[in-house]
C-alpha cells in the first residue's frame, strides 16, 4: 500500500503577532494541512492557545485543520473543538482513562479521529483499536515544545505500525511529530508516515514555503 505525502505545518512555532500573514503563507503554499497544538498545562509542562485562536486560524485558511490535542481527560473538550473547526481531533492515548469513549464523541461529530502515543508508549497499544481510528499520531519528541531534537528510534516505530496495519488490512493513516526536516522527512516517508508535522523546520526556514516543498520532495 502506498502511503501519502502530507506536510502539516505546526503553527505553535507561527510568529502570534502575525498569525493571519503566517496562516495565508500556509494556505499559499503545497502543504495541505494545518497542524494546531493545543497544551493544557497539565498533561505537558506548557501552555498553548484554545478555541479563539483556533478559530482565528480556521477563518484565515481553507485547509484542512489537524488539532493534536495535548490536554488530560480530552473526553471534555473533543466535542467542541470539532465545532471549532477541526478535521481531524487527535487525542493522547496516555491522557485518558476512556480511550473508546473519546473515540466515539469525535466520530459523532463527522470529523476524522487520531490517537497519539508518546515516544516512551509502543505502538501494541494500538493494536485492538486501530480499526475504529482514521490516525495513529507518533511523537517523536516528548511532547510540549517545538524545536526539539527527533528521538532516535521512531522511524522503526512508524514501520512496526505500517506492518501492523497491513498485517490486519486496515486504512489508517501515520502521521510524525517532532524534529521533522527536509533532513529525516524522506525516510520517515518510506518508513511508512503519510503525514509529516514540521515547526520550526518550516517557521525558522528563510523561505517557509519552499522549506514545505524540500519536505515534500525529499
Ligand atoms: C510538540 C508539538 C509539535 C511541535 C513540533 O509537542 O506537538 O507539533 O510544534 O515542533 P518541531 O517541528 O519544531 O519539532
Ligand atoms: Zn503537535
């Protein structure tokens, strides 16, 4: 099976004061999503930005909103941040006791459900509710800042889920979040990611939009 090549540029390494000339960047460019961090504070040591801020972004672009939500007990929040815009509701496997239930709120809403694992979890976690997700998000820094160094090892955890998946004959997407250049973003593409998170690869980058084409193209 084939996999995509998405590029999804995090707006938590966006310049907030210009967020709308940093938010049509991203809708000029090739990258066909928009990644949103959202961070509680309390299941990562940092604070991000919520619905106002979500929905800023959402009124200044038409791609497709990918919320990766870094909050405890996200049954609370899932329903409203589909309101808010999202595509797709990504939640932490490690930040609920009711990973099914999550599961469901966001599939009633008729947007597309992902599940994260942070870089210490394994992705047998997975195993049994793979068929009823649509995303498995793989940290590869442990959560809660950009501009981190890609933990060794994840490219293997992304193939042993890409196996994983075609071993049971599903169509659930991988998507990476961490570290992620023009440097690793060609082996994470053939290792089995369909969707590529990119901070300060793209924000720091002289030219951001043609950094969201090397990604694209490594
Ligand atoms: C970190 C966030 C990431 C972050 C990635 O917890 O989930 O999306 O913005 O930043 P870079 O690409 O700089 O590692
Ligand atoms: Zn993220």
């Amino acid at each position: 099976m084939s996999n995509k090549r998405i590029v999804s540029p995090s707006m938590l390494s966006a310049d907030f004061g210009h967020l709308e000339r940093d938010t049509k960047m991203i809708d000029r460019s090739r990258a066909e999503w928009v990644h949103i961090d959202v961070i509680d504070g309390v299941f990562v040591p940092n604070i991000s930005f919520g619905f106002p801020v979500l929905k800023a972004i959402t009124s200044a672009t038409e791609k497709f909103m990918d919320v990766h939500l870094m909050i405890v007990e996200p049954e609370k929040y899932v329903g409203r941040f589909a309101d808010a815009g999202a595509d797709l509701v990504t939640f932490h496997w490690e930040a609920t006791e009711d990973v099914e239930g999550c599961i469901n709120l966001i599939r009633e809403k008729g947007v597309k459900v992902g599940v994260s694992i942070k870089p210490k979890t394994p992705v047998s976690v997975l195993e049994d509710i793979l068929p009823k997700i649509d995303l498995v998000l793989i940290m590869s820094v442990e959560p809660g800042f950009g501009g981190q160094s890609f933990i060794e090892g994840s490219t293997e955890k992304v193939a042993e889920l890409r196996a994983m998946i075609e071993r049971k004959g599903l169509d659930v997407m991988i998507e990476i979040d961490g570290g992620v250049s023009r440097h690793n973003a060609r082996e994470l593409y053939e290792a089995g990611c369909d969707a590529l998170v990119a901070g300060s690869a793209v924000f720091k980058a002289a030219d951001p939009e043609a950094e969201i084409v090397a990604i694209l193209e490594a």
